[in-house]
C-alpha cells in the first residue's frame, strides 16, 4: 500500500508538473523598429506583420505569449541567453545564423533592391557603387551581401533601419539596401521617402538571403521549431495568413 501511495503521489505530481510546462508563458523578441513588420506606436504599443504573425502563431499552438523587444544587435545573444524563447523579427536562414540558432520553415521571403534619390543616376553593375556611401541596419543579411558583392562601396552600418532612412534623407547617404517590401512600405511610400526610389534589380541570392525569414529558436530546440513551422502551415492552410497579409501588403510574399 506505501508503495502505491507513492506511485500515486509521484504520478500526481509528473502530471502537475506537465500542466504547469504546458502552460508556461512562450516569450517572443521582436524589434518594433522595423515597419511595417514591426514598430511601435506613440502610446508604446507594438503593431506590424511580425508582430500580428507572432500572436497568430501563439493562438494556433494554444500558448500563450508574451512579446519582448530587443535591439537587432542582441537579437541572437539574448536568445541565447535565455531572455526569450524564440525570434519573430524578420530574421532571414541562412548559412551563418544556423550554426548559431535552429529556425522554423520560412513565413515570408521577399528581396533586397537598392534605393536612392529619384534621378541620382546610380547603377547597381558590379562596380558602380566604388566609393558611394551605402547604409544598411548592421548585422543583417543586407550587411553581408554588401560586403561579399560590392567591397568597393563605403558602407555604413547603423543600428536601426530607421537610421538608415534619416541619414539617406538627410543627405548623409548616397543609397541604402534593404529587404523591398521593407524599404517600400516602410519608407518609399512614406511621406519621408518622397523623392526617392528603387533602383537596379532585386537581389536573392540564396548562399547570403538564405530561403527566407523564420522563426528562431535556441539550437537543438527542435520541437518549438517543429511546431512553429506546423503552426505556420495551419495559417497558411485556414486562410488566417492571408488575412493578415491583406493588412499590409498588396501580394503574397510568402513566396514560392
């Protein structure tokens, strides 16, 4: 009977302790500086695809969720760090960031394109951008292939995208490079980006973009990426992600 009621007693509790994980909050990092995938408004609230994406994933797995801002440049290290669980922040897969972090299937991929001020005459042929300022959010896919693909340019990293659009408005800046839906409704379609525009061709190249942007989660954690990704596929397949792509964008980017 000793023996039984222990069993009991221990099965109670491995069941108690299995309710309290499963209800456990999930955190989220997000950036909230980078529109219209994410920022934060004046009254402090956090809006954008990223930020509508991270609720509907967290309401399709029945978790719930609570949505931490970090600066891009510790994005990966608090994750690390155990600061959150998981990055929902237009982060791209690639190559470099896998030998870090465990991603999710991709939930949006679209292209980085060049922008400049309308009739600056720039070119984006190999060699075109030779002593041009160039900035870019530093850390970023965007960083990299600016290294790889034009060394000639003088880059200029900053901190936020936002920054980047202040000094290219400000005159600081001869272009900047960024993900084109980004860049577009972000910028462009702004009043602060009138004048400007896109120029040259979009730019994908899978050994540096990666197959798009996922969900990031702590190396090894296969099962929260596993079920990020099912999670994903299930708005996909209910519609719900359209719905909230209509509220930003015109097309689909997820891509193909």
């Amino acid at each position: 009977m000793k023996h039984l009621k222990l069993a009991i007693a221990a099965l109670a509790l491995s069941m108690g302790i299995g309710a309290a994980q499963a209800q456990d909050v999930l955190k989220i990092g997000v950036e909230g500086a980078y529109p219209p995938f994410s920022e934060k408004l004046p009254d402090g609230k956090l809006v954008g695809f990223d930020i509508d994406i991270a609720w509907a994933l967290c309401a399709e797995m029945k978790r719930t969720c609570e949505l931490v801002e970090q600066d891009w440049d510790g994005m990966i290290p608090a994750l690390i760090e155990k600061k959150f669980d998981a990055i929902i922040a237009s982060m791209s897969v690639t190559p470099d960031r896998l030998e870090k972090v465990d991603f999710s299937k991709k939930y949006y991929n679209t292209p980085a394109m060049f922008y400049a001020k309308t009739g600056s005459g720039l070119s984006d042929a190999p060699g075109a951008l030779k002593g041009k300022k160039v900035g870019v959010q530093r850390g970023t896919i965007h960083q990299t292939f600016m290294e790889a693909k034009y060394p000639e340019a003088d880059l200029v990293l900053y901190g936020s995208q936002d920054e980047v659009y202040l000094d290219l408005v400000n005159g600081r800046l001869d272009a900047g490079m960024s993900d084109s839906i980004a860049a577009d409704d972000g910028f462009l379609k702004t009043d602060q980006g009138k004048g400007f525009a896109f120029f040259g061709k979009a730019h994908s190249d899978p050994a540096i973009h990666g197959e798009g942007a996922g969900v990031a989660v702590r190396k090894g954690d296969k099962a929260l990426a596993d079920a990020f990704t099912a999670a994903i596929a299930a708005l996909r397949a209910s519609g719900k992600y359209d719905e909230i792509r209509k509220k930003y964008f015109a097309f689909d980017i997820y891509g193909s």
